[in-house]
C-alpha cells in the first residue's frame, strides 16, 4: 500500500493534472448481429435502441423482481455493441446473453483477455491522448491513434478510457506517460470515485439492491423505453413508492473497513461500501443507509462505535 505523502502526491495528479491506471481486469463482452440492439434492449435498464455509433449508455440488467444482477457500459460502435461491467458481474451478463438471445441473430464474442483497458483521471486527459475534439457527453467515442497504437477512446466523468488489443496496453500506457500522465494507484483512484458517490457493483450494491436505492435511476434507467426484465418493480418504486435504503456517504470520525456495521439510536441500518481517505474530504464512505437515518444524522460505525456524519452524495461538488 502506497504510504500516504505518495497517496496526496498522486490525488493531486488525478485533480490537477492527469493519472493514468490499468484497468484491464474488467470484464468485456461484444454483441454482434441485426438484432443485438432488440435483443439487448428487452434486458438492460436504458435505452439501447436510441444509441447511434458514437454513442452510449450506463445500464443495469435485473432478475425480475427488480434486483441488480450487475451494472455495465454499454457502446455502439457502428459495428457492434461494446459490453464492458465488473468482473464480478461478468459471469451473470454471460449467463444472460446465452440463455436469452436464443432465437435472436446476436453474436456473442469474449474481449475480456483480448482486450485492454486503461483510464486517463483528471483534466488533463484529452490533452494527454489527444481527444479534445470528443463530445463531452459522458460514454462519446470514437477511434484514436495514440503514438503508433489504435484503439478506441471513450468520455468518462473523470477523464478517458482507452481500449486497445490486449497485447498493446503496456506500450499504450508507455505512450500515456511519455504524453504527461502519471501512474496512480488504486487507492487514489477509487478514493475520486467515492468523493463523486458513484457506488461500485460488488463493493456498494449487490444482487439485493434496486437501482433507485443506489441513486442510479437517472443515470440507468429509462422510463420511456419498452419493457425489460425487471421493468415492473423499478418503474412501481419509482412512481409510487418510497425505497427503504439510500446510497449515502458518511464523513467517519475515525478509519472505517468495508462490512462494518452503520447503526442508528442502536439499530442496525447499513454496512459501509468503499472507504477512502481523502486529502480533501478526510476519511469518507460509501453506505445503503435506512431513511429512518437521513442526511444530517449521526451514526455510528464498527465495533468501536466511532460516530459518523450521513450526508447527500456527491462528497465533491
């Protein structure tokens, strides 16, 4: 683990200049076909079938009862549809495809070992690799040559990412540093994310989890498309309901670990996501929180019952 004087050195990097981190280990799908659009449109949470090449959508796909199996991105390229989710979700999004797509003309094809990835962080990143002609709309891609290697650059919240062939990411990212970037850690990486309270598949939410209780309807859902799996239950809670959890964070007054117990007045009413320590926001979380603790409440963390104050997400604004 990387000591705390380089953590700062690095979040400075990705706030004011540019980091770059290989993340490689996600898992990527690609869908071919004349009905891959169709198909994939009656199972995820957004609308497919609007994307045109250049184009894409963060998405949910659910069990029928509304819960999330997994997250991913999803690009059109023109020529196919581009898959890329949590490695943990990687097997559920498989399963999914095989067994729905019978009778579609889709074309399943595995890029996770064919295919890198690796993120550009912070303001500097169109500089670094040269996209500033992309939109700015979150998901815009489009080819890019960086030095002499091809690939595919897509607009994230926080930068770029790149997707290269799998054999040309050391030299891609070789080119990255030469251009400006700076190699950071994991830690520094997700300690942005959670300061932007964007919740993690596998970390902050699982398959018991409804996307509006993680805050991601506005981001994952559409309320206009036609009917997908779990369609029922997402768009009941949305029109009437009122979820019993939300994504929170919580500023901790002492270090916390992922799995500790959240309790208010002495109830139980979450367990910490992702936790971070922050240059800027101090030691912070991600949390499922009970409403009966809104925010502005004091809770309590752990073992030690360290208090906690639960506040609105983002951290950073």
């Amino acid at each position: 683990m990387a000591s705390t004087d380089a953590l700062s050195a690095e979040y400075r990097e990705v706030t004011e200049r540019c980091g770059v981190i290989d993340r490689s280990e996600r898992g990527k799908l690609a869908l071919a076909g004349a009905d891959a659009k169709t198909f994939l449109q009656g199972q995820v949470t957004n609308d497919v079938e609007s994307l045109s090449a250049g184009e894409g959508c963060y998405a949910a796909f659910l069990t029928p009862k509304g819960k999330m199996l997994g997250d991913l991105r999803i690009l059109d390229t023109g020529e196919e549809l581009w898959l890329d989710t949590e490695r943990v979700a990687l097997q559920e999004l498989f399963n999914m495809i095989r067994r729905f797509s019978i009778g579609y003309d889709v074309q399943l094809h595995k890029r996770t070992l064919e295919r890198g990835l690796v993120s550009l962080i912070g303001p500097g990143a169109d500089a670094v690799c040269g996209t500033e002609a992309l939109p700015a709309t979150e998901h815009a891609h489009d080819v890019v040559l960086v030095g002499e290697i091809p690939g595919r650059a897509v607009r994230t919240d926080v930068g770029i990412d790149l997707i290269c062939e799998a054999a040309a990411t050391p030299e891609l990212i070789a080119a990255l540093e030469d251009a400006g970037a700076v190699p950071v850690s994991d830690s520094t990486a997700e300690c942005v994310r959670v300061e932007r309270g964007r919740p993690r598949y596998g970390i902050d939410i699982d398959d018991n989890v409804i996307p509006q209780e993680a805050g991601l309807n506005a981001r994952a859902v559409s309320f206009t498309k036609g009917c997908y799996v779990g369609q029922e239950t997402v768009a009941r809670l949305h029109y009437r309901g009122k979820p019993n959890r939300h994504l929170r964070g919580l500023r901790l007054s002492a270090p916390g670990h992922t799995g500790d117990q959240v309790e208010f007045e002495g109830r139980p009413v979450g367990r910490l996501g992702s936790v971070a320590q922050s240059p800027e926001q101090g030691s912070v979380a991600l949390a499922l929180i009970r409403r009966e603790a809104p925010p502005g409440s004091t809770v309590t963390v752990g073992e030690q019952a360290a208090p906690a104050e639960v506040v609105e997400l983002p951290f950073a604004r």
